[in-house]
C-alpha cells in the first residue's frame, strides 16, 4: 500500500476531529493509526496511538494533534474552513455511493453541516435543493422514492467526478 492511501484514514479522522474537538471514536483513530503504521509512516506518537485503548479521549485528542505535526506535509489536509468541508463532503458523498452511509444523513450533513447557507455558488448547493425536495416528500409521501434517492446518487457522483474530485 502506498503511503498517501494508507494515510487517508488518519486525514479522515483528523478532519472530523476539527468539527467537534474529538475524534468520532478512539476505535478509528486506533484504526487510522495502524493504516498509516502499515503504508510506512512512522512517527513515535503514531505508535502510541495505535495501541490506546477505547476509553482514553484525551490521550487520543493529545496524539492526534502530535500526528498532526509529525506528518504535516505528508497529509496534505486543507488549510481553510472552506477546504476542510469540502473534503468532508468528499468522504460523506464516498459513503453515499458505496451504500455506508444513509441518503437522507448524508445530504443532511453535506446541506446543513458542510454547505454554508450564505454561499449559493458552493458545489455543495444543488444536495441542498436535493435534501429541501426530500423532506418535503417524505412529509407528504411517507418516504423517498427510489427515483429521488437515484438522483442523489447521481448528484454524488457527478460532483466526486468534477468539482470535488
């Protein structure tokens, strides 16, 4: 496995870190942390955070941060707000289109968390017309038809193809 792909991971968890202060779970960030061990990447505290175990938050929050700085040029990670959901949005729309995650959840995250309100010229903005029809057809039909669904599908793809790709 290449370097930069046994990363991903890890640049994954640090990016969500950013969004709340923590990581999602010490389990991922444990798991992130062997991927980055595995592709070659070897720093000291790399290695302490690939053996933390699930209650330890504030050791993880510590060494992540010492990761950070470790392999700074290595990850790569965006350097503004703006940059740091787009990438976010990257992952949540992977997850769509692999079926990991659930349309509904994903275009909530990507409309309401990763997509500023004030920025209609956002490559984010058309989940956010997606996810306005949605509830609205979820109020009135009980549920979203596949052809709704489908089209979201297809809205991810187009963006992980071109502007988020």
């Amino acid at each position: 496995m290449e370097l930069d792909e046994a990363l991903e991971p890890l640049r994954r968890v640090l990016l969500e870190r950013r969004t709340d202060g923590c990581p999602e779970s010490v389990a991922q960030a444990v798991e992130a942390a062997w991927a980055a061990l595995a592709g070659g990447a070897d720093t000291p505290s790399l290695w302490e955070l690939g053996v933390l175990s699930d209650g330890e938050v504030l050791e993880t929050r510590r060494l992540l941060a010492e990761v950070e700085q470790e392999l700074w040029p290595a990850l790569r990670l965006p350097a503004t707000l703006e940059g740091r959901d787009l990438a976010l949005a990257r992952y949540c729309l992977r997850d769509l289109v692999d079926g990991r995650l659930d349309p509904l959840a994903a275009a909530e995250r990507i409309g309401f968390e990763l997509c500023s309100a004030d920025d209609p010229g956002s490559p984010l903005w058309p989940v956010r017309g997606w996810l306005y029809r949605a509830e609205d057809q979820q109020e009135h039909r009980g549920g979203l038809t596949r052809e709704l669904v489908a089209e979201l599908h297809d809205l991810a793809a187009g963006l992980l193809a071109g502007p988020l790709s």
